[in-house]
C-alpha cells in the first residue's frame, strides 16, 4: 500500500490563492492592452493634420453637363403622342444620377420648336426638382436653353 501525504496548511492555499490572482490579473491586463492600445492613461489625442476627402455642402446643387445632356436627349427623343402625360424616367450611368421628367410641353416660340419640362433628380448630393428648356436649332440639333433648379 502507497501512502500520499497530503498537506493542508493555510501557507501552501495562501501561495496557491495568490499566483491564481496574479495569473486571472496579467491576463486581464493584457486583455485590455490590447484593446486600448496601451493607453491605460486616456493621454492620447486625436490627430487632426490628417484628413479625408469629403462632399463640400452647398445651397445649390450642381449639376453636371453629362446630367444635362441625359434629360436633354430624354426630354427631345421622348413620341409626346405616345407618352401623353406618363412620367418619363431617365438614368446617368456616368454619374450614377437619375430622375423622373414630370411633364413635358411641346410650343412653337418665334418659329422654333421647343420643349419645356419639369423634372426630378436623384444624386449623391440629394434629391432636387428642376425646370427646364430645349429647343431645336436651325441644323436639327437640340439645344438646351435652361435647366434651372427650383
């Protein structure tokens, strides 16, 4: 028969308590180092001299040539007789703008055919309604002679 003493002094359980301790506090300690980049003390401070490309704000937004020219041509290639009153939707992928025209109206001004609309856009800077006029020129061509916002 094999006998093992075992010893029950409060030392021996004191020494085992407090390496426990110190084992449950290095690994706390290293926890939050890690998370808190070693700034136990909350000394660090934001560094302002970077900065990142932002979208300025403005009152107006602007429109680009290409938006302008995407509603033109919808606003010109537009059958009047077959759209009626039906909204006409438009799409920049350029630009990544769209739009609905609202309504579109065919007169003729000092001989010249033109079209006078309303219309909608939607872009990265917001959602914005525009008035707007094309006319045909002497050659065929459409020209754009407003697009106001309103």
């Amino acid at each position: 028969m094999v006998l093992i003493a075992k010893s029950n002094s409060p030392s021996k359980r004191a020494m085992l308590l407090v390496s426990h301790i110190l084992v449950l506090g290095f690994t706390g300690l290293g926890t939050v180092s890690c998370t808190s980049s070693l700034d136990l003390l909350g000394s660090a401070k934001v560094d302002r001299s970077i900065s990142t490309g932002t979208v300025a704000t403005t009152t107006q937004a602007t429109t680009s040539v290409s938006d302008e020219t995407t509603v033109r041509n919808a606003v010109t290639s537009a059958d009047l007789t077959k759209i009626g009153q039906a909204p006409l939707p438009w799409a920049n992928a350029a630009t990544g703008s769209a739009g609905v025209v609202s309504t579109i109206k065919e007169a003729r001004n000092q001989g010249q055919v033109c079209r006078d609309f309303t219309t909608t856009r939607h872009a990265y800077d917001g959602i914005a309604m525009f008035s707007g006029q094309a006319c045909m020129t002497g050659s065929g061509d459409w020209l754009l002679t407003a697009f106001d916002r309103q």
